[in-house]
C-alpha cells in the first residue's frame, strides 16, 4: 500500500483496506496434458495479472471444461488451410480399427526402466514429516502477511524469524539480515540462508 498501489480495495474482516484479489484465465487451443503447456499458460497469467510490487498469500489455480485423456485422443481439431503449409508432416487421422494404445498402458511399458526408484516413497516420507508442522490461524497470517510486506519495504533490515526446520522437524529461531524477497519462489534470505514463506511462523524486524 505504501509503494504507490492504485487497483481496486476491499475490507477485511478487521476493517484493513487490502488489495482486491485478482483472477486471470488463459485458453488453450486444443486439449492437453503436457506439463510444458500446462506452465505456459499458468506463467503468461503471472506475468500478465501480478502486481510485482505485492507480496503474494495464495493462488489458486482452477482447470475447467475438462475430460478423460481416452477420450481426448478422439477430439477432432480444425485447422485453418493455407497455400504455403507444409501438411507432408501433419498427423495422420486416428483410426477407429486400430486404436491407439491409451497413455496409461503406454507408460506402464517403461516402467521397469524408471531410474528414480522408491521416488514415490521418498515423496510419501517428506509429506509425512511436514505434516507435524502447525497451521498458522487466519490471523497469524495476516500479522505475517503484514510483517513480510514491511520487511520488503526496509530492505535490508534486522530481522527474529521463527519457522519449522524441515531437516530438523521442529520450530527454529533466526536472527539474521534479511537481504532479498522473492515474490516468484515465495522465499526470504536471511543472512544468506533461503527460507520458504511456508516455513514461517513468525518474522519480527529488529530496531
């Protein structure tokens, strides 16, 4: 609020003026389930509706207008002809005699050749163990909310962090030099440590 922000407000349930909560949508020309797509159209929202001078709580992402992969692979996509495409190397219309092999069945002809075996496990045993971490309470969110705005702000500044270890399993205490606020990783270094905003159970600038 205090770095010249001029979009729309709304009250919290403490009366606050805070920044209205944006939302974006991005379409795709055809259905999809690439990974590389996917991101594409999740970053071109970013670039286009954040306001890089606020910090970030939540974003939320919604896919709609969504089907089974089986049945994708029988979506017929037009395509606008012209006079100078090179259609030698279009695809070939699926055949409804001979099927294509499902994506499923597809993958599971490579599985013994996975390289990150007991990857799944090790993922499991990390969500485990970050589930003994506390959820903060809506309002103890706010106060860090506030307090990581104001910390962006006074750069560099003095900082007491309390947040959960994930190595160690337990709340820790820092004092450190906050020097940099990442809005796109969500992260703050202190003292040349990088801590995640989701690590956090307090941060306190130190006068």
């Amino acid at each position: 609020m205090k770095q010249g922000y001029q979009g729309a407000l709304a009250t919290d349930y403490y009366g606050r003026a805070l920044p209205k909560h944006d939302h974006g949508s991005y379409n795709f020309e055809r259905y999809t389930d690439l990974q590389s797509r996917l991101f594409k159209g999740f970053k071109e929202i970013y670039q286009r509706q954040v306001n890089l001078k606020m910090l970030i709580r939540k974003i939320t992402v919604v896919a709609s207008d969504v089907m089974p992969a089986k049945e994708a692979d029988w979506v017929q996509v037009s395509q606008q002809l012209d006079l100078f495409a090179d259609f030698t190397q279009a695809e070939t219309s699926k055949s409804r005699a001979h099927p294509a092999m499902p994506r499923a069945e597809r993958a599971a002809q490579f599985m013994p050749f996975v390289a990150l075996t007991g990857y799944e496990e090790l993922l499991a045993q990390k969500a485990e163990v970050r589930s003994s971490q506390r959820i903060l309470a809506s309002d103890e969110q706010e106060v860090l909310d506030q307090a990581l705005v104001q910390v962006k702000e006074d750069l560099p500044v003095k900082v007491r962090v309390n947040y959960y270890d994930w190595k160690k399993e337990k709340e820790v205490e820092l004092i450190g030099t906050a020097g940099k606020v990442s809005e796109l990783d969500q992260t703050l270094l202190v003292s040349g440590q990088k801590l995640d905003f989701g690590q956090f159970y307090r941060v306190e600038i130190l006068k």
